[in-house]
C-alpha cells in the first residue's frame, strides 16, 4: 500500500469513553465488579478521523462537543493528530459519552449518550459543504441525526461511505448517496429488518434485502470481510491471528483503512485487506482512539492478510 495523501472529510460523533474491563460481559438483571477503569477518548467519527490521519490523510471533521472541559479536551486531541476541526461546533449539550464494558476475551458492550452529538445540523453541514464537497472521500457514521447524515451524504461530490453504526432502517434519502456500505453483521440484520446472520449464505441474503445498489462491505470480526455488489460477493477478506486485547474501535479502524486506500485509488479487494489490516491492530490495544493504527503498524499486519477471490 502506497503512502497516501487524500483529503478525507469524517462526518460523525465525537465522545468520550469510560471503559470499565470484567472478567465476563453481565448478564441481564446481574450486578458484576470491574476489574480496571481508563477513560479514552473515542466516538466512530472522531475514532476514525484520528486513524486517517495516522495513516497520512489531510482530515477534516465535523462533528459536534459541548461546552465542556471534555469538548476542550477532545478538541484538543483531534487537532494533536493534524486533523482540521473548525467544522467542530459546540453547543449547550455535554459532550457525548460512552460507557463501555470489554471482558477478558476483548469483547464490548457499549452504550452512548448522544449529547452535543445529537445536537449537529443540517445547517453545519450547509456552513462546511465546501469541506465536503471537494474531499475525496466523506466518511460518515450514525451516532448523529439521521437528517444530517442525508445532508452529509448528499453534499458530497467524491466517494460517499457510510458506516451505519449503530443501524436504523435507511431509506433512499440516505442510500442514494452513498457509494459504500459498511455494516457489521448485527447492523446488516437491522438495515434488513432480519435477525442477525449468522453464515455467509444469510449474510448474502440480508444485503439483497437492502436495495441499494452500491457496494455493501460487511464486517466479520475475526472472520475479516466481505464485498458484496449486486447481491454477489466480490472480494472477501481473512484477517491475521493476533493477540486480541480490546475489539472497541476495530471497526472504525477498518472503515478508517477502507476509506484510506480508496482516498488513494485503491482497487476493491486492497482496500478491504487494508481495512482488515487496520481493524486488526486496532484490537491489540487498549481504549478506541489509543488503538487507532499508523501506516507502520497497519503495514506490519497487511502481508498476512488473506484477500479470497470473486465468489458467485
Ligand atoms: O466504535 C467505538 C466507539 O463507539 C467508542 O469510541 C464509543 O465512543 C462509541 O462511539
């Protein structure tokens, strides 16, 4: 993978995470111990645009803190990443949070209360189309009103990406802007108004229930990836082996590395391998944002990444 240089505008949440680790996930109705605490910084969007910018991207972000000392701080960190923040509004809402629980195998659990990220609008999208309109690639999530994802979605004249994360049914408003599709499978199942798929054949399916005729890529966790246009696959992905710590963030990591080499004119099945490389690391360290891979350690993981053929 070439060093890149695109211009990537990153529409989403920016939130600050308290991360409490246990030995297991609860179950409902149980009251467990942790046994760590860290706050990260963290939310999709701003997890996303800090691994673009470590792997070389000019970054814009629009997003949304409050007024809060962890606006300041949040704010703080974007701009120590290089990342163009003055599509970053505050408003009167405390800055998102998320509450999160990782257990000993790396697995979460998040809940976030939206905050100064609900409290984006269609008009700061209208104040920043200029930063949208001539990126190459716009890469938005769903931690933000679905009005503002549409708006972002259509102001965009370069490759749009949509992480829909976390899932809401979308309607052509959205859809008909978007190039690439970037679920994982629980969110596939939402979009499709399907349980949750479980094997490649539903995985399958529930994408042909979409009607969206882009390109969907869905995320598999430790299973990679896979392309799917026009309701058959065309490019899959195997990730490496790695001594998983934390799965918080790997997804954004993978979208960060898909838009990253599609920024830099990629072909399909690289820039899922490079995503596949990203989300990877991203699970080898702790916290969202920490995890977020630089083009070296995205590098170091990308020769053992499986890229498996076209698949009917
Ligand atoms: O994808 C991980 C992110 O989801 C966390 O950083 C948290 O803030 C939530 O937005």
């Amino acid at each position: 993978m070439s060093a890149n240089n695109g211009h990537v505008t990153v529409v989403g949440s920016i939130n600050r995470d308290l991360v409490l680790s246990c030995r297991t996930l609860p179950e409902r109705g149980e009251s467990i111990a942790a046994t760590g605490f860290e706050t990260h910084n963290g939310g999709k969007g701003a997890n996303q645009a800090v691994a673009l910018a470590r792997l070389r991207n000019s970054v814009a972000m629009v997003g949304s803190v409050g007024t809060d000392s962890d606006g300041d701080l949040l704010i703080d960190a974007l701009v120590s990443e290089g990342i163009d923040v003055v599509g970053v509004t505050r408003s009167n809402e405390s800055t998102g949070l998320a509450v999160i629980l990782v257990d000993n195998a790396g697995d979460n659990m998040i809940v976030t209360n939206q905050g100064a990220n609900a409290a984006l609008t269609v008009g700061d999208i209208d104040r920043t189309s200029e930063t949208i309109r001539t990126a190459d690639v716009t890469l938005v999530q769903m931690e933000i009103p679905l009005e503002v994802v549409a708006a972002a979605v259509a102001a965009a004249a370069g490759t749009t990406i949509l992480n829909p994360a976390p899932a809401e049914p979308l309607g052509p408003l959205v859809l008909d802007h978007v190039d690439y599709l970037v679920p994982n499978r629980t969110e596939l199942g939402t979009l499709a108004g399907v349980a949750t798929p479980e094997t490649e054949a539903e995985v399958l399916a529930a994408a042909r229930n979409l009607g969206f005729a882009g390109t969907v890529v869905v995320t598999l966790g430790s299973h990679g990836a896979v392309a799917i246009i026009e309701g058959v696959i065309k490019a899959r992905t195997k990730p490496p082996l790695v001594a998983v710590i934390d799965t918080v963030g790997a997804g954004d990591a993978f979208c960060a590395g898909f838009a990253d080499a599609l920024a830099g004119n990629a072909s399909l099945p690289d820039a899922m391998a490079w995503g596949t490389a990203c989300g990877a690391y991203a699970t080898t360290v702790r916290g969202a944002q920490p995890s977020m891979p630089s083009r070296a350690d995205a590098l170091s993981l990308l020769p053992t990444v499986l890229i498996l053929g076209t698949r009917e």
